[in-house]
C-alpha cells in the first residue's frame, strides 16, 4: 500500500529491551522542532532532564512536515491496534493541552468516511479497537447522507460512516505552542542547523552547528522529519525516502460557506486515489489531501509548485463528490514530503552510537499520533520504558 491510511501492524517481540537508563538532570538535545521534536523535548523535559530544542527554520515553518495549518486526527487504522491506542491517547492529550494553555488546537467535528462498498475493511478491522474503547461509528445509507449532507454527492456510495471523536488538528500553531510551552517550563530552544557529530568508543561526542559551533549533551534525539536521511545516509539512506505529496485549498461559494465549513473531515474509502479533506479552518478554503506517494523531493531546496497533473485530477474528484466546488477557484496550495518504506514510526538508537536516537518516519499521520507516541518514546529514551518493537529500524524501515 502506497499511501499511509493504515500502516500494517507488526507482531510484538517475546523479549522487552530497555536503553541505556539516563540519570535525571542529564542534558539531552532534540534536533528538530516539529511534531515529534517538540512533543519528546516537553516530555523529557517534564520528567527531570535538562533539554535543548533545536530547528533550523522554526517550529511549522513552511518546508517542514509539521507545517500547514491542519491535520486530520483519527482512530481508524484497519487492524492496527497500536496506532489506535496511541490516537486515542493522543487525543486525550490534546484535549487537556489545549485546555491547560488556553489555545483552541483540536476541533472535533468528526470524521466522515465514503464507503463504495457494504464491508470496508478499513473501518471494519477497527470495530473491536472501538467497542475496546467505548467508541462508536455513525453510519448513513444513501438516503439518510442526502438529507444529511446535501453537498456530497452519493449515488455512488454504498453508504458513508461518520467517526463521531475525531476532527483535525490546527498544525502549525500547534507546533508553535509546544516549543512556547518547551521554553516556558525550563527548557532551551535555538535556531540552527544542526549535524551529527563524530562518534568514537560508541557515543556520539558532540553535533555541530552552523557558524562552527558545537553543542555537548549526554544524549542526542535526530527528530529531523525528511532530513533524517540526509543525516544519516549510510544507516537510514536506504530507509527513509522523502517524497512529496500536495494539498489545495479551493475557495468556496458564498452561499454554501456555512454548509462547507461546518461538515465534518471527510476521507474517501475508494481504496485507489486516497483523497481526504478539512472544511474550513479560520477561512483558509475547503481543504483537499492526496494521500498517494508522489516523486522524490528536496526538502530544502526543493519548490513548493504544484503539480498541474495533480490538480487536475483533485479537482476531478472535487467535481464529482462535491457538485457545489465545481470549477471553484484554487485559493493556496502546500507540499507535505514524508515518509518510511512501511509507513512505520522510527523510534531506535544509532547502531554505533548508544546516545544517540533516530526519531521519525511520521509519513503524515505522526502529528495526529504525536501526543499519544512521543509521551511514550520520552520514557524509552531514558530508559524507563521498553523498546517498542514496531518501531524499530530493522522492523519500521
């Protein structure tokens, strides 16, 4: 499967392995100030540990995998429990986070699947991770989403499931809040570019940045997103392939804007092309994902210019499912660059340096799963938690 809608689940190993425990008050660097950066950063922080957040650009700046202004959030991931366990969590999370420091970041306006078919595998493998959790989908047969929802065109659905406790996630503000909250609770943050430093008798010994500088720490975190690859070309090169994928904003009709922008997250079960959407976030326009792996891409140097070809075939879908947005006007669009060879998190130490860890392979659903995953790759960098198989680099690349 090209696209990350459910990653595979992986069988656990029969034995737990711990790293290296970490005394507290032990100085850790964090390389990369998205998603996973910031959210381990703040963890690791919270549990005792002097912590430096570093990014080159800043926390959602625009060549980054945390940027844009949204991210879906869901539980549905087929038959892979542990990724719904790690979003419900996370959403938990983000609740009381967003409570805490006072900033509208999760909005739960559901997420509304279209089904071309009576069983979707997709939502079906989930059903027992829901009834686990006390979760439940909403579902509608073609008459019922009519009345429900005038502005999607069903004829050719077999009926469409709405996940009632997702919604999406405000992206890049969130990622700004996370490095705030990192400096306001004691923790440092510079703007550099960072690399990887020498590594002798097993640990890495310093990273270098910009300008011919050096920082020492007793243990390095990379959660350099699509960078990791050009880190660390001999050990992930093979493994993590940044590639780039496109979302469009199109503007909607002035007398249908409250119809639009009041509808759930929508994701589109045809098993295929893999479009998704958010309706109208702060007046951005109604947004369109495509969820197919697309070429190779720069993450520095590359340009952010839409793929006409992409476009046109959006726009396709956008015609059809959506009557009303036909030939509506495209008001911005972004490039989003991910991923891993499986789709898998990347959570494992430098196979030549003990202090040093590779944190990634978010492939664009790590946001969404950031809270629930990074709470727990904190507590397994110092050594107070087990090594999760899954993922490892042997088994997640």
């Amino acid at each position: 499967m090209n696209n990350t809608f459910a990653p595979a689940p992986l069988a656990d190993a029969a034995i737990k392995q711990y790293a290296p425990a970490l005394e507290k008050g032990s100085h850790l660097v964090v390389i990369g100030a998205g998603a996973f950066g910031g959210w381990t950063a703040l963890y690791l922080l919270r549990s005792g540990f002097r912590v430096t957040l570093i990014d080159a650009w800043g926390p959602g700046n625009s060549r980054s995998g945390s940027g844009d202004e949204t991210r879906v959030i869901r539980s549905t991931y087929g038959a892979n429990g542990l990724y719904f366990d790690l979003n419900v969590r996370a959403l938990e999370l983000w609740k009381a986070h967003q409570k805490k420091w006072d900033k509208p970041l999760f909005h739960p306006s559901g997420v509304l699947w279209f089904c071309y078919e009576e069983k979707v595998d997709l939502i079906d493998a989930s059903l027992p991770f829901m009834e686990k959790h006390g979760l439940a989908y909403q579902y509608f047969s073609r008459k019922e989403a009519q009345a429900r929802f005038p502005q999607v065109f069903v004829d050719d659905l077999d009926h469409l499931a709405l996940d009632p406790h997702g919604g999406y996630l405000r992206a890049r503000e969130g990622a700004m809040a996370v490095k705030e909250a990192v400096v306001r609770e004691g923790g440092g943050y510079h703007q550099a570019m960072a690399k990887p430093g020498p590594v002798r008798s097993g640990r890495m010994e310093f990273i270098e940045l910009n300008g011919g500088t050096t920082l020492a720490a007793d243990a390095y975190v990379f959660a350099s997103g699509s960078w990791l690859s050009s880190l660390f070309p001999e050990a992930l090169g093979a493994f993590i392939t940044c590639t780039r994928q496109e979302a469009y904003y199109v503007g909607v009709p002035h007398r249908y804007a409250a119809l639009f922008d009041t509808m759930p997250v929508w994701m589109d079960a045809d098993g295929r092309d893999f479009y998704y959407g958010i309706p109208g976030n702060a007046g951005r326009g109604f947004k369109i994902g495509v969820d197919l792996r697309g070429p190779a891409f720069d993450p520095t140097d590359g340009d952010r210019i839409l793929d006409l070809d992409v476009l046109a075939k959006a726009r396709q879908f956008l015609g059809h499912r959506f009557p009303w947005l036909q030939g509506a006007p495209l008001a911005e669009n972004r490039v989003c660059h991910y991923g891993t060879r499986r789709w898998q998190f990347l959570l494992d130490m430098h196979p030549e340096a003990l202090n040093c860890w590779f944190l990634g392979g978010g492939s664009g659903h790590g946001y969404k799963h950031g809270l629930g995953f990074l709470r727990k790759a904190a507590a397994i960098i110092a050594g107070e938690q087990p090594m999760e198989p899954a993922f490892l680099l042997s088994r997640a690349c």
